[in-house]
C-alpha cells in the first residue's frame, strides 16, 4: 500500500515538473520572426480602417 502512494506520489509530481519545465521554457524562448512581422505590419499598415 506504501509502495503504490509513492509509485501515485512521484508520478503526479513528474508531470507537475515537466508542466513547469514547459511553462520556464516557454518564457525563455525568444519571439519567433512571424509574431514579430504581425506585430509590425499591425502597427504600420492601416489595413483596419473602421472608425
């Protein structure tokens, strides 16, 4: 009974790291250039003229 807690225990505890490892890895990682060109071309092309 101690050992199948444990086995649940470290089980739910490796994915809430690899769920955090994700989420560091996610904030770290640089813009990619696509997200980047929509950011630009949403800022200088007035495409949305609805006023």
């Amino acid at each position: 009974m101690l050992a199948r807690r444990f086995t649940i225990v470290c089980l739910l505890m490796s994915l809430f790291g690899m769920f955090f490892a994700i989420l560091v890895a996610e904030a770290g990682r640089s813009p990619r250039s696509w997200d980047e060109a929509t950011r630009i071309c949403r800022l200088a092309c007035p495409t949305n003229l609805r006023h």
